[in-house]
C-alpha cells in the first residue's frame, strides 16, 4: 500500500467551509480517471454465493484487481453486508479496514459511499427483517412507518452504511406483476404518505434514502417484469409521478432510475425524465444512481446503445451520475470516450458535483474522518424486534368474518397448508434469508422467524397437515389435510405465496403471474378443505392480492398478511385469537370473478362495470377495505361549507365514537368524484386518509383541511389545473363503503398548479 501525502490542510476538507466551493476546489485537483472512479461503485465479493439477478455475472470482472482499483479513489462500495452471510462483527470491521484501504491509497484519500437494500430492514445477516413494504401500505399509519425506518436507518449508520435502496415508490397498476409486494399499494396518496414517512425516518438517521424506481416500472405491459410501458403521459403525471414528488419533499437525497421503456425510451437514457422533469421541475440536487446492471442494458436488453461506451455516454448525458452496481460501463468505455470526444468532459464534471456534494453532506471529505466500529452489535436487538411486531399487528387485515373469529381458547384446530410451518412465509423477496440466504442453504436464517404453527401451538389443539406444496404435490397429501379437517372444531387454512427472485417463487421480482388463481393445487386443496363441511379460516400469506370469489362464499373468515416479518406469526396468532383487534387496509383491491383482470380501483367509469362488456372489474375487497372486532361508531360527517374557492380550503369534519370495552382504530377515507372534467378521471380516487385511535367509551372529532390543489388533474394542454364546478368528497371506511357524500362545488377561475402545489391534507384531532 503507498501512503500518499496528506491532504488534512486542504481547503475542501473544512467542514465550516462553504460546500459548493469545497466541492469545486477538490474537483480542480482531479485527473479524469480519478473523477471516474467516483461515479461508479465496486461489488466486492459479488462472485460468492451464487447468482442473484439474470445477467449479473455477464457485466462483472471478478478478476478486477481491488488494490490497484482503489489507487484512482472508488465511488461507491456495494452491499458490504448484503451479498453473502458475514458476521455482523466481522463486516463491520471489514468494512472499516476497506475504508480505511481506500482513504490510505487514493491521492485524496476519499472514502467510498457504502449503499445497502433495506426494503424489509436492513438487508443483512442477523438483522431484523421488517413487514414488507405492502404492509407498510395496509397500516395506513405513516407515523408507525417513520419510526421503523429511523429505526433502521440508525442500524446501518452504526455500521458504517451511508445509503439505502429504498423506499419502492412504484404504484401497482397490473396485480400480476412480481414486484407488486414490494410496492405500498395501488394508490398514489397512500404510497406517497407512506413512502414519504420512510424517507422522512430514514434520512433522520442520516442515511440517504433512494427513490424507486423514476419511473413507471410498475405499468409495464402484461404485469411482466421489464417489459415495455403503455402508460401515457397524463397517466404518468397523475398516477405514477405524484408519490415521487411528495417524497422528495420529504428529504429523499437521491434517485434511482426505471429499468423499462416508456413510448420506447428507456428510463436510464432519458434526459427529460432525468434532468427535465427531476432537476429542472422538481428541483432535485441530489444523485441519481443508476438500478443494477441498467446502463449496460441499453446496449444488451434494449438495443439503443451500439456498445458499453455509447450506454454510459447516453447514461450520463441523460442525468445518471452513479452506476451501480460495479464498474461496467462507467469505468474504461466512459474514460475512452471522454478522451475521444464522444462524450463531453462537462457532463463528468456535473455529475461529479453532485456525488462529491453528497459525500460532503455526509462528512466523507472532513479532515481526519475515519471509520468506526461499534464495540457491540446487535442487528436484531429486542426493541426493534417490538416495532417490527408493531407494524405486523397494525398491518394484518381482517377481510372476510362470520362470527367463527376470534377463536376460543383451547378450540381443536386442523392447521393446513404450505404457509403454516415454514418461517419463510412470513418474508418478502427482498428479506435476506429469500435474497441472500437461499444461495447459502448451510447457513440458518440468522434471527427468529417463528411459524403460525408454532405461534398457535400454546393456545390451541392444534393438528398439522402440509396438504400441498405452494407449487405440485400430490392427492394423498390433499387427502390427508382433509382427514384433519374431519376431525377438527375448525381448519385453519394457510395458503399464498412463497416469495423468490426470478423464478426461483411465485412472487418477487422476476416472478410474475398469468393469472390470480392460488398458484399450484391450493385453490383445489381449500376447495377439498370446504367440502367437508367444517368452518375454514383462510389466512392468506401472499405477494398480491388473488381470485377467491369462487370459495368465499363458503369461507368462515379470511385474514391477510402482506409478508408480515419475523413477528408475522405472533401478530396473525393475535388477530385469530382476539388478542388483537385488527386494524389493516387493503393497500390493493381484490380481483372477484375473472382472475386475469389487472384493473386497479382507480379506473374511469368506462373502466368499471357497465353493460357494453360481460367481465364485470367490480372488487371482491375493495381497496382501503378492513373488518374489525371493535369497529368505531360514525357518528357525523360534515363540511364547514358547500363553496370551496379554487385556491382556498374545504374543511371536513368526522365525529368517531368507541362503544367497546377495548380500544378501536379507524381508517377515514376522504375520495374524491369529479363528475365533469376535460379528460376521462378516475370515478374516485383517494384524497386524504388518516388512522384514528379511540380509547374505549372515547368520542373525538376529525378535522381534515382539503386544499383545492388536491382536486387538480392533467388537462387536455397537459397543464395541472383546478377546475371550478360540481365535486364530491365521499367519506367512508373504503372505496367502496362510503358512510356520507359531501356536495361542494368549486368557484373562482380556473388554476393552473405546478411542483410547487399543495400534495396532502392536514389533520387535527
């Protein structure tokens, strides 16, 4: 190693200096091939363990020699702690003796951004494992979120970890999709607030929290992964970009680009989506790192790029500063044509800026930094495993009950099904053990995921029979789980999905679905479960929503949770017995007859049932839907007026009372009906949603504050614009169960909104 000269008196490691000018001074300094290395990130270690993704290995050169790399400086270190089981006191002191190479080798010594996945939790050995973000979207509680996202971003800073590839911000259009249990919902408000809490609790930990995916990945054709966007621009601008604009209010310092293509261009080669739209509109001055592997893909998937060097000229260009997550096209073809003049040297020094900036946010350019490693680590210590129980509790969602829950104590149970003795039905795909751990089958999970047989086990009679797989299996096994649902008071059935990447599950990302039916022989085995007669509770442990029109009428109750985390099964266990009264809502509608149906509820009236089509979109469980043991007494719902100025405030106010013995939670949901506008619009789309919690015998009054922004849309000029005239704001439990329509109508002219608009609601108790 060659100690280079030390730079500790340089004018840009002064943090009381100004940024920009410290930033500037650095850059004055720098070779190009030293501004290259800090643009790209290096994946050490990535060739242990297996492959994770297609393709991964086709843009990698494990023969890269790390110690003659670091000579230049590195720009980003990728997944330190998430590509392969390591202990979390040996990574951390790994991690540190790597920074340490780095700082020690480089003529500036500038250490590296360390960025990890942190969908689930910090995505690493031994750390807890968080509900999955479509959990998130079912507690309707940003509050809750936000603390669990502090929570981990306060993990991975004591680890030396500076960025999180988080949150998902994609709104779910096709349920087929793989991807849909790592979105927070079918909704654009929803997964705005919720997306914005994380970002919000994240960067408070002083992690930067990185938007996903910018945009429309989630609309792609078909519900399959990658494949081409059919969303048109009023679509874009009124669905898929409004969550991205509220988070990055809310702090997000950086952005991650779309895989797919949109009217044929890609998102990563785009330059009116990158620079355009994020930097000139919405004003973003933070980085945007490219998704793994994407700017290679636009010489080998997409075919806009005739080679390496050509993708990461038009990457760059676009408003790429980052590519992760190694060196494939931002190392030698980027140097070789900035020295040829196929790429300008301005479009380095911009993106530059923008990375250095950030690494001067986060004190990597201070005199005398240094990594440090705590002297204890626990990544999965008792309070956090308390909020990840917390959010599961908050976010299983009673769908369907008549009478038969909760269940009494001591009742004999025949527990059925490929979900109820296996930890892995509790985890998404982006969770370690699914991520990660599948390629190390030697190595144990590395933190307590019990199952829901294990966690009725000490309250319950209970009798286990598998029935079937998630996919195959045979007819002794089906018959056998119908012998113990003979014999039993009540058959708890466990079905759903078992989360993987690429194939490797039936939900995930690469794993998409033709349909809504149950995957595999499930639908046939509850199909043989209800034959006999006895009451069957379905809890449903899946990806998606899928088609149960065809058994619910015969089901005694059906109970769902969106991969609820390690404390899933103590939190389904506490719905089934009353223990717990449940509180979530459906982030996604349903799908009833007619399991191929993509259709979101936000569909315009020609979208919904009508007699000019025999397929009938109409919800099994709507959107928003949600049964509890102790649901809150309505009791007024009112406006302070009907005329609401197009630039002023319509004020609701909703009146909740609890006439149980134990404390209530409502969902109140304010949807907005524009009966007549210049373009097709959704026939209600949510507006305001707030959690309100009510002690027992306790009445409160809801105030919610409704700017007139809030009823904008994108007009014919593909302007947004609040138009006067006639709306409703129909105010209920669902999109479907509204308790009171309001009649406003909206005076003064016509306004035309911009970025700066007014994004959400404000509310007091």
């Amino acid at each position: 190693m060659t100690t280079q000269p030390t730079t500790a008196g340089e004018p840009w490691r002064d943090p009381a200096a100004d940024p920009g000018e410290r930033v500037r001074a650095l850059m004055a300094r720098m070779t190009l091939r030293e501004k290259l290395a800090q643009l790209y990130g290096v994946w050490v270690g990535i060739d242990s363990g297996g492959e994770m993704a297609p393709h991964q290995h086709e843009f990698v050169d494990a023969a890269v020699d790390f110690d003659d790399l670091v000579r230049h400086g590195i720009g980003q270190l990728t997944r330190a702690f998430g590509t392969r089981p390591v202990d979390p006191v040996i990574g951390a002191h790994s991690l540190a003796r790597t920074q340490r190479q780095i700082v020690a080798s480089s003529r500036f010594g500038i250490p590296a951004v360390v960025h990890e996945e942190c969908l689930t939790g910090l995505a690493a050995w031994q750390a807890t494992i968080y509900p999955a973000p479509l959990s998130w979207g079912a507690t309707f509680d940003p509050e809750l979120v936000h603390r669990m996202a502090a929570r981990i971003g306060r993990t991975m800073r004591g680890l030396g970890v500076h960025q999180g590839l988080a949150p998902v911000l994609d709104v779910a259009r096709d349920l087929r999709w793989g991807r849909v249990e790592e979105t927070i919902g079918e909704d654009p408000y929803l997964v705005g607030t919720i997306g914005s809490a994380y970002v919000a609790g994240l960067e408070s930990a002083g992690v930067v929290a990185t938007l996903k995916h910018f945009v429309g990945y989630s609309a792609s054709r078909a519900g399959r992964n990658l494949a081409p966007v059919s969303a048109g621009p009023r679509e874009i601008a009124d669905v898929l970009l409004p969550p991205f604009e509220q988070a990055l209010r809310a702090g997000a310092r950086s952005v991650m680009n779309t895989y797919t293509d949109v009217d044929g261009v890609p998102g990563a080669a785009d330059p009116d989506l990158l620079t355009e739209l994020l930097r000139d509109t919405y004003g973003f001055t933070g980085t945007v790192v490219s998704d793994y592997f994407s700017v290679a893909f636009l010489h080998r998937l997409h075919g806009v790029a005739a080679d390496r060097a050509d993708a990461a000229g038009q990457a760059l260009t676009a408003g790429i500063d980052v590519e992760l997550p190694t060196m494939d096209c931002y190392g030698e073809p980027l140097l070789a044509a900035v020295e040829g003049g196929a790429v300008e040297a301005a479009a380095v020094d911009r993106a530059l800026e923008r990375v250095l900036r950030q690494k001067c946010d986060l004190g990597l350019l201070d005199a005398g930094w240094a990594p440090e490693v705590p002297e204890e680590i626990d990544l999965d210590d008792a309070e956090s495993r308390a909020l990840a129980r917390e959010v599961a509790e908050r976010s299983i969602v009673l769908l369907h009950n008549d009478g038969t829950l909760p269940l009494s104590p001591g009742t004999g149970v025949a527990l059925v099904g490929p979900r109820a003795d296996t930890p892995g039905a509790m985890l998404g795909c982006y969770s370690f053990p699914l991520h990660v751990g599948v390629h190390h089958p030697d190595v144990p999970f590395g933190v307590s995921v019990p199952t829901l047989r294990e966690a009725l086990a000490s309250t319950y009679d209970v009798s286990y029979a598998l029935g079937c797989p998630v996919t195959g299996g045979d007819d002794e096994g089906i018959a056998q789980a119908v012998a113990a649902c003979a014999e039993a008071s009540v058959c708890v059935a466990v079905l759903g999905d078992r989360a993987g990447l690429f194939g490797g599950g039936t939900s995930g990302e690469g794993c998409d679905a033709a349909d809504l039916r149950l995957p595999g022989r499930q639908e046939e085995l509850l199909d043989a479960l209800l034959d006999t007669g006895k009451p069957v509770v379905l809890v449903l442990l899946s990806g998606r929503p899928y088609e149960l029109s065809r058994q619910l009428p015969r089901l005694a109750a059906v109970v769902c949770g969106f991969y609820p985390g390690e404390e899933g099964a103590a939190a389904l266990a506490g719905v089934l017995s009353g223990r717990i009264n449940p509180a979530g809502r459906l982030p996604v509608s349903f799908p009833a007859a007619g399991s191929s149906q993509p259709s979101t509820y936000l569909a315009a009236p020609l979208g919904r049932r009508s007699e000019v089509s025999t397929v009938d979109p109409s919800p099994l469980f709507p959107f928003g839907h949600g049964l509890s043991y102790a649901p809150a007494t309505w009791l007024d719902v009112s406006a302070t007026g009907s005329l609401w100025p197009t630039d002023g405030v319509c004020r609701v106010r909703v009146t909740l009372r609890n006439d149980h013995d134990r404390e209530a939670s409502e969902v109140v949901q304010v949807y907005l009906h524009d009966p007549v506008a210049e373009v097709a619009r959704p026939e209600r789309q949510l507006i305001a949603a707030r959690r309100v919690c009510l002690p027992p015998g306790e009445t409160c009054v809801l105030e919610i504050g409704l700017h007139a922004d809030l009823t904008s849309y994108t007009g014919r000029a593909r302007q947004r614009q609040v138009d006067s005239g006639d709306v409703e704001l129909r105010v209920g439990t669902s999109s479907e169960q509204i308790v009171t329509t309001l009649h406003c109508t909206l005076t003064g002219p016509r306004r035309v909104v911009g970025a700066d608009r007014v994004l959400t609601p404000e509310f007091s108790l």
